[in-house]
C-alpha cells in the first residue's frame, strides 16, 4: 500500500539557512551555499567558505548525515531554482547559507528516497511553478512547495528497496561521467605539457588566427541556400554541438556571427564564457553557419595553428580567467572585448606538434564518444527509474 503525503508531512520542520559574518574574532564554522551544490546532487566541499557565526546557532543547525539542502534562491533562465542535494558527510562541522534550507526526513522516512524523489521533482521541473523572481534573483516559493506537493509514501521497506534500486543506476551514472571526465583532464594535460614546452614561441593570438573574420566565403552563395544555425543553448560546456537547426542563408544573413567548417567558437558574455561554453563547428550544412551574436570566431590560419589547439587554447583555465578580467559592460551582460583577443598573447609549438597533438585528440574523441553513449544510456535509465518512483510504481 502507498500513501501520497504532502512533502511537508515527510520532514521535520524547515530550517532556515545562516550567513553570519566575516571572519573576525568569533567562533568559525564552513557554510555551504547553493555554488557547492553539483547538479547531480552531489556536494562539491572543495571550496567551503568559513564565516562567523554564534555557537547557539551552530548547535541547533549543524548538519547531520542524511540531511537534505535545498537551494530557495538561485537558479537561471535554463535551470529551475530548488535544487537538492544529500549530505553524506559523518565527519566535521557544517552549516548552510541563508539561499538554502534544511529539509531532515521524519523518523518513518528514508533519508534516500526522500532524497531521489525530491530530486525528481527538480529534474522533471515540478519546481517551476513555485518560484518567484526579485532583483534578477530566481526565490522558490518553499511553503507553498511543502504543503502543496504530494509524493508517494510506500512501506519503509519498500523505500529502502527503491532507494537501493536508485542508488545502484545513480553509481553506475556517475561512474560513467568519471571515465568522461578522466577523458578530458587527459586532453587538457596534453595540451598544457605542449603549451609549456621550450620549443614553443611567444607570438600574438591574432598572428596565429583570424579573429571574427568576414563573410566572405558566404557572399557566393545564393540567399536561398540552407546553412547551420547555432544559438547559445545549442553548444555544451564540453565542446558538443546540436546541429538540429537550419536556416536560408537569406533569414540569417544580417544579425548573426557568421563561421565556416572547422571555425573555433568562443562564448564572449557572463555567464556563458565563465562556463566554458566553446567548440570547433564541423559538419555544418553546406559549411556554412551562423549563430548566436553572444560568440566570438576563431579561425585557423595554415600553416601556424589548427582547429584543435585553437579550441583547447580558448578552453584552458588560464585563458578564459584572463578574458574575465578584462570583460567589460554591465555586471548582469558583461562581454569578451575583442581587443582582448588581437593583444593576447600565446605560447605556441611548432604546427606539427599541433598536428600531433590534434592526431592524439581524435584517438581520445574516439573512447570519449563511447563512454558519452554509455552515460546517455545510464543516465536514460536512472531518470526511467525515478519516473516509476514517482508514480509509485517502482
């Protein structure tokens, strides 16, 4: 038998977050916030800050293993606010900001399946029609939230079967990011051991590349011709490219960045450029595309870069930290100038090492698109799991 409860009957009472002060002479205890929480609702605690806070707070909210956070302020365009996440630590003192709440489940609820299901509830967007926006700022409406969603309850048993069941395709999920991950920490490495070689020459970006280049490859063609369309939301922070859309060349050809085959992407405005988003254009419709404005272009010049060490160039820690600091503009729409890119300088290998190093790619690419499919299989699992968990079916 299952019991549909309201989510505010599952937990004991919300608590709500603290901020305190900067550290000064007072006691100090680490506060996560809604930036430690990873998506997959994991925490990220590498960089936890330390803030000053009274010890009659610290003793009546310090966080316990199996509580769950909420995030009641965050979110953006593309992400509803009211992320979970679980904490899983045993060991060490925490507490949580202000942006956040504690949700800690009822003695006859399992800490897991509460978890899974109110992570559900976020993935599927159930939390879309409880959020409010003040000052740019997304707020989740989190009474309303509690007391107006109802989650299926089963026995208690049968939570700890159905949070063992998630558990198990969760593992199997993140395992398969890792391998991606190891994927591309490789390539990156790579190009930094070649980037700091004593062979490579000190030389201008713009000497290298053209930088924003004219349409002129496009101006031959007829203005009915169909060409690739790519917006903003169609590059991963990865280097992955949706080519689903296509436009006439008639439609986009005033308004648009224009780009060829083998042209380097590079987001140019917050918070896009801060996330990596980038790629190398391949496999365009009559080579040919346009985009997103909110893009720089890059495009290779023969016989001193290639596509690949231009895209790792512009995707390294150290570029991009360097284009964020001379953004200019509003703090909400701030923009790569491209004067930054003209003066920046590079420390560039020989074009064969370049060569070699884009050989090396492909072979990484290779593993990299296999393990890309094995997570999207695992990934459809664990959400087909958490859809029958939420329906009560599972």
């Amino acid at each position: 038998m299952i019991d549909l409860k309201y989510i505010i009957d599952t937990v004991e009472k919300p608590v709500s977050g603290e901020w305190g002060n900067s550290p000064a002479n007072g006691p100090l205890i680490k506060v996560i916030r809604n930036t430690n929480f990873n998506n997959d609702g994991s925490l990220n605690l590498t960089a936890v800050v330390e803030r000053e806070i009274p010890m009659s707070k610290i003793s009546r909210k310090k966080l316990k293993y199996g509580d769950i956070l909420i995030e009641k302020s965050g979110g953006s365009p593309n992400q509803p606010v009211g992320r979970v996440v679980f904490f899983n630590k045993s060991e060490g003192d925490f507490l949580f900001s202000n942006f956040t709440s504690l949700l800690r489940p009822r003695k006859e609820v399992d800490q897991k399946y509460l978890f899974y299901l109110l992570y559900a509830n976020h993935l599927f967007k159930k939390t879309l029609s409880f959020q409010n926006k003040t000052t740019g700022i997304l707020n989740l409406q989190l009474d309303r939230y509690l007391k107006e969603i109802k989650i299926p309850v089963p026995l208690f048993s049968d939570q700890k079967r159905i949070a063992t069941i998630l558990d198990y395709a969760y593992d199997i999920r993140c395992k398969n990011k890792e391998i991606l991950e190891k994927h591309n920490q490789l390539a990156k490495s790579t190009f930094l051991q070649l980037s700091e070689s004593e062979n490579s020459k000190k030389m201008f970006l713009k000497d290298i590349c053209h930088i924003n280049p004219r349409k002129s490859e496009a101006a031959l063609l007829d203005k009915n011709t169909s060409v690739s369309f790519i917006p903003m939301t169609n590059v991963t922070e990865d280097g992955r490219v949706n080519l689903s859309l296509e436009r006439e060349l008639r439609e986009v050809w005033n308004g648009f960045t224009y780009f060829i085959e083998g042209d380097v992407l590079f987001a140019k405005i917050t918070p896009c450029m801060e996330n990596g988003k980038g790629a190398i254009v391949k496999n365009l419709k009559n080579n040919i595309g346009f985009g997103s404005t909110e893009f720089h272009v890059l495009r290779p010049i023969k016989d001193k870069s290639n596509s690949t060490w231009l895209y790792y160039l512009t995707s390294s820690s150290k570029f991009r930290k360097q284009a964020e600091k001379n953004m200019t503009g509003s703090a909400g729409q701030k923009r790569v100038p491209t004067n930054f890119l003209l003066t920046y300088e590079v420390s560039l290998p020989s074009i064969s090492i370049q060569n070699r190093f884009e050989e090396a790619i492909k072979k990484i690419d290779v593993q990299k698109e296999l393990t890309q499919k094995t997570l999207d299989k695992s990934e459809d699992l664990f959400q087909s799991l958490l859809k029958r968990a939420f329906k009560g079916k599972l």
